[in-house]
C-alpha cells in the first residue's frame, strides 16, 4: 500500500523569521523601559537639611520648661516625611511640634527667635497685640512684621514636604529633658525624615 502524504502545511521559513524578529524587538524593548525605570527610580534622593536649631531653656522655671525650633528643608528629589525629632535620645511626641509648612523663603532665612515665654504651659506668643494669625503659635522672626510670622497649631502626624519645601517647626521638650543648669552647654539635637537627617549639636539658650 502507498503511505499517504500528510497534506498539512508548515510554518514557512520567512513568517517564522519575521515571528523571532518581532518577539526580540518587543523583549528588548521591555528590557529597556525597565531598566530605564530601574535607573530613575535609583537616582531619586531622599534629602533634607537642617538651618538654625536653637534650643530655649527657661532661666527661672524648676521644672526644665524648654523650648526648640529649627528650620527643615527638603533638598532631595522624593517626598519626605519628617518623623522624628529627638533631644538627648529622648523623642518629642507630634502633639508637642507645631510646624508652619507655609513659611516664605525670606521668612525661612531669618534667625529663628522665641519672644517671649508665656504665663500658660511656655507656649510662645507675640508681644504685639495685632494679630495676624489665629494659630496657638506665632511668631514674628523679623520683629517688624515685614515678613508673616510663623504661625502654627499642634502636630498631629510627620510633617511632609515636597521637594524644595521649607518649614519651620517650633518643639516643646518634655519638662526636665533640660534644665537651668545646661544654658550654655552644647546638646544633641537628631532630626530625620525616615533615612534621612541626622544629630546636630547646639548650645543651649537660657532665658
């Protein structure tokens, strides 16, 4: 008997370079977008810088009511979230910060100062009576209103900032963390934003 010929066709030589050609353009070009991503993601910095820490304690109170302020600037190119501040190791809770992520940056660029420690849990205040902001916190840097004040309430979380952003963020130490007897002594002061920031040194201020 005559063994029948199968009548089914093959793939021919010319679609099936055509199909390996296509296949290796679209891999490689899944390659590349990838690892472009790959590149941009791993060039984005996390960043910030610190400008002006000053630490306050009060001269007369027994109890080590101190005060502290510094400047925060994110100079990386992702979001940040500033998340801890610590004086001597010990943390400050958000419900102690109050932070002003709306400061100008002339206003950002003055010397960071406290007028005046007021009759009611050391909160700091005005001493002129017009006010311009209604926050529990404000602040006059300037002290001829020509830049806004601080102004500022409570924290309630970590203070982000987006790249370029500047705040400044007032801090009311635990009572005792310093006392009278460290006005002129320098103290750490550690500020990071997840991985990024770090422990400065500053004298302490008494008044």
């Amino acid at each position: 008997m005559k063994t029948k010929l199968s009548k089914k066709r093959a793939i021919s030589t010319v679609l099936t370079t055509v199909i390996i050609l296509v296949s290796s353009v679209v891999l490689g070009s899944g390659v590349v977008l990838y690892g472009t991503s790959l590149f941009q993601g791993g060039t984005q910095t996390e960043n910030i810088s610190i400008a002006g820490t000053k630490i306050w304690v009060h001269a007369n109170a027994t109890d080590g009511l101190s005060w502290g302020a510094s400047g925060i600037r994110n100079t990386g190119d992702k979001v940040v979230a500033v998340d801890k501040i610590q004086i001597r190791g010990t943390d400050i809770p958000f419900t102690s910060w109050y932070p002003d992520t709306t400061v100008t940056s002339g206003l950002f660029q003055q010397a960071l100062e406290m007028p005046e420690w007021s009759k009611v849990g050391g909160m700091i205040t005005l001493d002129d009576p017009s006010s311009v902001c209604s926050n529990t916190l404000e602040v006059d840097l300037d002290g001829s209103g020509g830049e806004d004040p601080v102004c500022a309430d409570a924290g309630t979380g970590p203070v982000s900032l987006n790249p370029g952003q500047s705040a400044i963020i007032y801090y009311k130490l635990n009572n005792g963390t310093i006392t009278t007897l460290d006005s002129g002594v320098a103290t750490t002061v550690s500020i990071f934003a997840g991985k990024a920031g770090g422990p400065s040194s500053v004298s302490v201020i008494g008044r």
